[in-house]
C-alpha cells in the first residue's frame, strides 16, 4: 500500500519539473516562484516536523535548529569552496555546476526521506500513512519543480536537469519499498529534516531570489515569489 501510494508523489514530482521546464521563457518568474516554495517548505513544513521529531536542546537550542543552521553553513562553504576551486582553473564563479547538482541531489535525499516516512506510517496504521502520503504528494510538486529549477540554474544541461528530475521521483517510491527492512528512529529523521532546512534556505535567499529579482525586478516576481509560500500553506493546511 506505502508503494502503491508513493507513485502518487511520483507523478507529482514529474508533473511539477515539466511545469518548470515550460515556463523558460519567463525565468525570473520561475526562480520567483522557485524560491518561494523553497522558503515555504523550509518555514512551514520541514522545520516544524523537524522541532517535533528531534527537539531535544543541546545547551539551551533544540537540536533540530543547530543542525538547520549547520545545514545552512555547510551549503554556503561547499558553495564557496566549489567557486574558489573553479575561478583557480580559469573559470566564471557566476555558475558552477556542480552547486546545482549537489543541490538537486540533496532534493532525492529528501524524497527518499519522505518515502521512508510514508512507509512507516504505514507501520502504524493506515490513518496514519494517509495522512503523512497527502502531505508528501501535496508538496512533491514543488520538489520537481525544484529539483529541476536547481540543476539547470547553475549551467547544467537539460539532460542533467531530466534525469536528476526523474531520480527525484523515483527517490519516494524506493524509499516506501525500502520499509519493509527497517524502520527509521524518529529522531534521526527530525535531525535530517533540520539540517537539510538549512541548505535549501540558503540556496532560496542566497542564490535563487536575489537572482530572479536581478534579472527581471519586476512586482510580478515578487508576487510569484509570495504565491510560492502561500502554496505551500495551503498544502500543510490541506494535508493537516
């Protein structure tokens, strides 16, 4: 049943990186609305599953939040250090490749997580796996638009972004099917929700907004931006 229920994310994970390959002509309103399904699945869903499942403090912080700030500082040095190392050989540190595709694949761990998740809700009863199913499948559409917005920003072929788009799908479906070995300590999975937070903020407010509102910084990008946040909103709320 968990299987059978993540080809639902399967396809909505397809479905939101054919959107954003369609709507190339109009960049800076894509990255607009990229970065703000980013922010809203980082503020609304992933930090607050990821307080709940691991909110033990270390000296006075909930560990959730240490690790989304570690998450955050690791992608700004990996993301610096790529860029020293590709300006030493020659090249423009505007666009490094590698950045996106370390990005993207960051996106299949965390739908290979969310899997995880709908299969061991499924361990505790089918109310329980509907549920968590809903909110994955709900917001898998901006994980496809993600997956694919990311590796193509930073200079990667089309071919690239497809098949990163296409391991993004099928990450949900291997990691329901993997449940049926092992089960995921709640703990760990909140530790995991919190650091991978922060490295997808820092890749929405360091890199993918300033870099729509900088090539077209017009009031449509702003509210393309909006209209991300409050999608995903209303797909928590939906999901509930």
């Amino acid at each position: 049943m968990a299987v059978f229920v993540a080809l639902g994310a399967f396809l909505m994970t397809l479905f939101g990186g054919w959107v954003a390959l369609r709507v190339t002509d109009r960049r800076h309103l894509v990255l607009g609305l990229a970065g703000g399904l980013m922010l809203g699945v980082v503020g609304l869903e992933l930090l607050p599953e990821a307080l709940e499942a691991a909110g033990e403090e270390i000296f006075g912080v909930p560990q959730a939040l240490l690790l989304f700030v570690g998450g955050f500082l690791v992608a700004h040095l990996v993301e610096r250090l790529l860029a020293v190392r590709r300006a030493a050989h020659g090249a423009s540190e505007d666009r490094v490749p590698q950045v996106g595709l370390t990005a993207a694949g960051a996106m299949v761990g965390h739908s290979l997580m969310d899997g995880i998740a709908i299969g061991a809700a499924f361990q505790v009863g089918e109310g329980m796996g509907t549920t968590v199913a809903l909110a994955v499948v709900t917001h898998d559409f901006a994980d496809g638009f993600n997956t694919y917005t990311l590796t193509s920003l930073y200079g990667n072929a089309r071919r690239k972004a497809v098949t990163m788009l296409f391991a993004d799908a099928l990450a949900p479906v291997a990691g329901a099917a993997s449940t049926v070995l092992f089960t995921l300590p709640e703990e760990l999975l909140g530790s995991y929700l919190g650091f991978f937070g922060g490295a997808l903020l820092y890749l929405a407010a360091a890199e993918i907004l300033p870099e729509a509102h900088h090539e077209h910084p017009a009031r449509s990008t702003l509210l393309c931006t909006v209209a991300g946040v409050a999608f995903i909103w209303v797909m928590v709320g939906v999901a509930g």
